[in-house]
C-alpha cells in the first residue's frame, strides 16, 4: 500500500509542474496588475526575472523558480 503512495507517473509529475507555472503566473499578474494567460517554460522565466528586478520575489524564490525550470 505504502507503494502506491509513492508512485507518480509523468502525468502526475507534468500536473504538478503545470501547477507550478500557473501559481508563478498569477503571483506575476497579482503584484505587476498585469493579465497575461500563457505559462510556458520561456514566460515562466520571464515572470521571474521581471518579479526579481522589481523586488517581488527575493534570491531564494528565484533560484526555486529557476532550478524548477
């Protein structure tokens, strides 16, 4: 029992990543009012540049985001 726990298959793990962008997304749209709606891998990164150098995210949040990618 205690294996299915532990299994994640890769629609699982692409969930969870999807997850991830779509959080980065409206945390990006939320503190620069902006309205944008795709969260690929290269707006994922642009999020986080753009929230790094106005402040909105620290170090630590940004390394998060990019070791994510």
């Amino acid at each position: 029992m205690s294996n299915q726990k532990n299994h994640l298959s890769v629609s699982d793990v692409r969930k969870q990543y999807t997850s991830f962008f779509e959080r980065v997304m409206v945390l990006y749209n939320l503190t620069l009012s902006k309205k944008e709606k795709d969260h690929n891998v290269e707006d994922v990164k642009r999020f986080a540049k753009e929230l790094y150098e106005t402040g909105r995210i620290d170090d630590y949040d940004k390394k998060v985001i990019k070791e994510a990618l």
